[in-house]
C-alpha cells in the first residue's frame, strides 16, 4: 500500500515493506516510478526494509510544488530530506539509469544517512547523459516540446520502441503505458519533467566522482555488461575510484536491471549487505 509524505519540494510516494531490518532505499532514473525496482524490493523484503519511491521524475501521480528545484543537487536534497523526515539512518541507497546518478550526488554531498551505495547501470563520469540522449536536455527548453514527446510515446508501437533497448526482456506494455500517463494527463508533470531534464549534466557526476575518492561506505557496482549505454568499463573506472568497491556482474539484463533479473539482483545486494554488516557494526 503507497503512503505519501510531504517534503517541504511537495509529495513523496512510497512503499514501505519488509521487517525490522536495514533500511534500502530504491532509487529509478527517468520516466519510470518505483515499480522497477518492486520484484527485487519484494524478494529482499524477508531480511531488510525496503522503501520504494517514486521520485520527480516523469512518471510521478502528484505534482512537485512549482519553486521545487529538480535539478540534480536538488534531487539529492529531496531524497536526503525524505531519509530524515522518515528518520532512516545508515540507509543503503540503491540507484538505476539518472537515478543512479542522482545516488552519486546525495552520497557525495548528504552522506551524513547513508550506510552504503548499490549502483546499477546508470549514468557515471562524462556519461550524464550517454548518447545519443544529450539531446533531451536542448529538446527540453523547447516550448510544447515535452507535451508533444508525451503524447508520442502513448502511442504503442513508439514507446515499445522506445523502451525496448534498456530491456533485455520485453516490459510489460500496462506497465510502460502507465509511465506516460501522468504527464499526458498533467501539465505540471511536464513542468517537473522539464526541470528535472534541463538539469542533466555532467558536471554533476564529474564532481561525484572526484568526492567518490573519500567515499568510505561500502559499494557495490551490479552491472548488466550487455548494456550498450552504461557500459561495464564505466562501471569499472568508477569502482577504481572508491576505496571500497566491487562490482558483480548480472547476466541476462540491460539497463533496467531490476525487471530482467530482479532475483539474481536481489541476492547479489543482500550479499553484499551481509558482508558489509560488521564494517557497520563498529562504524561510529
């Protein structure tokens, strides 16, 4: 069942499942919601609390407030004060896609919550956005632009189209359908779309890497090495950075990759948490 929590940007929503154990906060990219993330939430559910929300991003049901800055540090502002309002501490936060990027971000400048970083592919580096998607931010200040890119993808043949490369396996077409509706139906989902795609840059995770290097929570790189936009040699340069890093690879998937193998994924985070717990245990 969603709650929603109002943040002083507006409304959070989320799910909050599992036991009494450490707290994983999920993190999707650009034009999804949290149910990307639901089948790998629900399989780490038994041993952790998973908070799943569904961020400013696009596919988002409410409206941010219009002053609302949905830029990349602004993003990183929200999910820092949605840990606090929620009074989550030493929070493994998961990324994907742009939300992986805005992972990079709040570690680097909010870290005072995080217990460890769990990358999937995602944008890293001088690869915010990869190509061919540099685009998007140029289209984005183009007036009427987003509205008209929202109404071609709710034709079927074009979102499928759309979707299908960050995918190994085909999305379900409810599932990318409901993505879309928002913003077809609300201009203020195209307004916060907007803001949120003008902000893409790479400076932003330029800067992130170079703070990387005194990052000393526990990360882990879950990469699908078949994705052709987040490449594993991104992966890897990145992980050469933080002193604490190992990557996994995740067969069978793209970029999306907690809906191509949300099982394997699932077991590769918890094993990573449970190897890392004693380093929190004595952690001050």
């Amino acid at each position: 069942m969603s709650e929603t929590i109002q943040l002083p940007q507006g409304p959070i929503r989320y799910r909050d499942s599992g036991g009494g154990g450490e707290a994983i906060v999920f993190v999707h990219g650009y034009l999804v919601d949290g149910r990307l993330w639901e089948r790998a939430a629900e399989a780490l559910a038994p041993e952790f609390r998973c908070v799943v929300a569904d961020w400013p991003m696009g596919a988002h049901a409410e409206p941010m407030n219009a002053d609302a800055d949905l830029s990349p540090p602004g993003m990183a502002r929200i999910i820092a004060g949605f840990l606090e309002a929620l009074d989550l501490d030493r929070v493994t936060i998961a990324g994907n896609d742009s939300g992986g990027a805005i992972s990079q971000v709040l570690v680097t400048s909010h870290p005072e919550r995080i217990g460890r970083l769990v990358l999937t592919n995602c944008d890293t580096q001088e690869h915010f956005p990869p190509p061919p998607f540099g685009l998007l931010t140029s289209i984005a200040r183009v007036p009427g632009a987003m509205a008209a890119m929202g109404l071609a993808l709710r034709i079927g043949a074009v979102r499928r189209a759309t979707f299908a490369p960050f995918s190994k396996h085909a999305i379900p077409d409810e599932l990318s359908a409901s993505w879309m509706a928002p913003g077809a139906g609300d201009p203020r989902i195209r307004r916060d779309l907007r803001k949120f795609t003008v902000g893409i840059d790479k400076r932003h995770t330029i800067e992130a890497a170079r703070r990387l290097a005194s990052f000393s929570s526990p990360t882990l790189f879950a990469w699908a090495p078949e994705d052709r936009f987040f490449k594993l040699d991104h992966a890897e340069r990145l992980a050469e950075i933080i002193p604490d890093a190992r990557i996994v690879e995740i067969p069978d998937a793209k970029t999306f990759v907690a809906l191509d193998q949300p099982e394997r994924l699932a077991e590769a985070i918890a094993a990573f948490m449970r190897e890392t717990a004693a380093v929190l245990a004595v952690e001050p």
